[in-house]
C-alpha cells in the first residue's frame, strides 16, 4: 500500500484526520534531524511500530524492560483516534514515514502494518491478540515478516503441521503475552472490591458482521437495569469508526453508548486499556470473539460468556458457514469449554444468575490459564531475551539482505 493509499484510507474512516495531517507534514520536518542524527550513528536501532497508539498497551511492558538494559527505542507515530501526543513520543517518538527510510533497525509490529525490507532490517510480528494462523492470520500478514514472536502454544503447533513451510523460512520465538505481565501477577480476589450488586463486563469486538453489540447490547443494558447490575463497557476502537460501514455499520457507537450512560446511571464506558481495577471489579466477562475476554479469564480466573457464534474467521467461510476447518483452533475451540456460548438475548438471563450462583467451568478455565500462552506474567523478559538474540546475532540477519 503507498503513502497516498494510506493517507486516503485513514481520510474515509476518520474525517478528522485531514486536520491532523498538516500537523503529521509539520512534525516530519521538525524531526528530521532527530532521523538524520540516528541514521548517521550506524547503529542497530529497536523500534516501534506504535502509529496511533493502539497497540500501546502491548508495546510498553517491553520498553520498561528494555530501559532496564539501557537500550532505548524509537517509536514510529502517526495520528488518530487513539494517539495522545505525550511525553513518550515527545522523546522517542519518530513521524511514521521514517519507517520506511530508516536501516539497519530491528522493527516490533503487533498490528498488520507492512513496512519496506530495507538493508539490515529485521521485521518481527508479536500478534496483539490469540488468533490462531488460517483464521485471524493469514498469509499475507505473516509473509511481510522475518521473525514471528508466538503468543499462544497452539501458534507453535501450526507452525510444525499446517504452516510447516512458514516455520522453516521464519525465525520463531516462543515469547507469550507481554501486554497481561502486570495482569497476570496481580491477586485478584485479594483487592476486589465486594460490590452488593453483580458486576458485568462486556467487551465487543468490531464488524458488522460479526460484532454481537448489534444485537446484545440494548438487551444487556435492560437485562442490567432489571436486575440491577452494573454494566462496564469497552467497545473495540474500530468501532468507534462511525463512517467505516463494516467496521462500525456507520452508526455512531460513542453516541449511542453516551446515550446510554445518560439514561441507566449504573453504566461506565471506558475507552483506556488500565483495565487492572475494572478486571478485579467485574463477577462476568461478556463477549463475543474479542481477545479481551480471554485476557480477563487468564489474568483472574472468574466467568465468561460467549455471545452468538459469529467468529472471527475469514468472511467468505462465515458467510457460507464453512467453519468446521477452524474448531481446532484454539480461540474457537475454548468457545463453550471455559464458558457458554449464548446464541439468542433471551438465554442471557439466565445463564448471567447461574454463572453468579456457580462458575461451574472453573476446572478447565484453570487448565486453561496453564496451558494457553508462554511464558504467563513474564513476556515482556522473554521478549526482551530475544530481542538482545538478535541483536547478536547481526552477522546472520545480514544475509537476509542479500
């Protein structure tokens, strides 16, 4: 995809953006020198592919770890919904276009940006979420990257069956979820709040085809009021994009979820990723396919339900319902296992009071919690261990440039 292609996309799903854009112009050629100084050092830098900030919350357990070790990152930024122009870019921050001018860098990606093959450049993929290769991952993303930090076992075991040829021409690092560090190490029941009333987290994810808030949330606003629970809300970021159709079907989520909030006092929305506080506060996880609900469950160990069963599969099998290929996968295969799966808004009910009453799924959510992803409250260290391993191992990187 060229610049201009980006520049045009990011237009039509975010209008404001063509306001920031003389700003993103202005702030590349402030930080020209800051480019030129880093170029001219010849050394190997470690970057960021921060952008907008939306992964932000996976890249920042990794670079407290790597101060630790002195080695300082770039941060290649951009604007958009997400991004706050704070102290962290104001230091290590550089515009997104010097991504792809800049050598000899090693580049950390947990989104699906491509970025040039540019001399002494090593492009690692460290997946922001749990999906399984085939499913959420395809191909195409993977291919633009030298070096594939795993997050889940089950990525390891494709990658010796079904992606034999993508592990053999990839260098493989078993790394874990850097983003759950703090979550996994923090006891739960210890500083949970003991509320009089129930407390339900719900966590969509985006697509119009996909997304159960079009069909759950306005039920589950008067199923929490019936009841009186209390209802927090985190809705995917892409469906904050009003005028994308199929991110967000063009309605205006952060209205209507304002609406709501207005109306039913017992409410919260929250947009920000501190979710330590509402995590330890929340009794049930509600979500459809979003990975968030499997980051409650492996930090706390409490309930979660599934909603509907629009999985998050490429759209040609979802909509022919050629979905049997992907019930190994291990984000699909846990659907029903470590909580059910509620396919019409008049089951919620009860399956919410019976959950309340008995987690009943807590033996396998536990075996679970095990065995899911490497390197449990520790990934930020096991990333950091392979990124200094690639670093010194700078003789072999340089072939891939011949």
């Amino acid at each position: 995809m060229t610049l201009s292609e980006k520049i045009i996309g990011k237009i039509r799903n975010q209008p404001g953006y063509i306001v920031l854009l003389p700003a993103e112009i202005l702030l590349s050629i402030i930080y020209f020198p800051k480019y030129l100084y880093i170029l001219l050092s010849g050394k190997t830098v470690i970057a960021f592919d921060w952008s907008d900030g939306m992964y932000a919350s996976f890249y920042r357990p990794i670079i407290k770890e790597l101060k630790k070790i002195n080695i300082e990152a770039v941060l290649f930024f951009n604007f958009g919904n997400t991004n706050k122009f704070g102290s962290i870019i104001l230091k290590s921050g550089l515009p997104r276009i010097y991504a792809d001018l800049l050598p000899n860098k090693i580049i950390l990606c947990a989104g699906s940006s491509e970025f040039r093959k540019m001399r002494k450049t090593i492009r690692v993929q460290m997946f922001h979420g749990f999906g399984s290769f085939g499913s959420l991952w395809q191909r195409n993303y993977i291919e633009n990257f030298e070096v594939l930090f795993l997050v889940t076992k089950y990525q390891a075991e494709q990658l010796l069956k079904d992606f034999k040829d993508v592990g053999i021409t990839k260098k493989i690092y078993k790394i874990g979820y850097p983003r759950l560090d703090n979550f996994m190490t923090y006891n739960y029941y210890k500083n949970q709040r003991r509320a009089k009333r129930a407390i339900l987290f719900y966590g969509p994810t985006y697509h119009r085809e996909i997304s159960s808030v079009f069909e759950f949330l306005d039920p589950l606003v008067n199923l929490c009021e019936k009841n009186a629970y209390k209802l927090v809300i985190k809705l995917h970021p892409f469906l904050y994009h009003k005028h994308s159709y199929d991110e967000s079907g063009l309605v205006d989520w952060k209205k209507e979820i304002s609406e709501y909030c207005k109306k039913y006092k017992s409410i919260l929305s929250i947009k920000d990723d501190n979710l330590i506080k509402h995590f330890a506060e929340a009794d049930i996880f509600l979500t459809d396919v979003s990975g968030i609900g499997y980051e409650f469950v492996l930090a706390t160990g409490k309930p979660i339900i599934f909603l509907g069963n629009k999985l998050k599969v490429p759209l040609e099998d979802l909509r022919s319902g050629d979905l049997n290929k992907y019930s190994e996968c291990s984000e699909i295969y846990y659907r029903g296992r470590i909580g059910p799966i509620v396919l019409n808004p008049i089951e919620l009910e009860p399956q919410i009071k019976r959950l309340i009453s008995k987690n009943e799924y807590k033996p396998t959510i536990d075996s679970f919690r095990e065995d899911f992803i490497y390197n449990p409250g520790c990934g930020a260290v096991a990333t950091c261990e392979a990124i200094k391993e690639i670093m010194t191992e700078a003789d072999k990187w340089k072939k891939l440039d011949s």
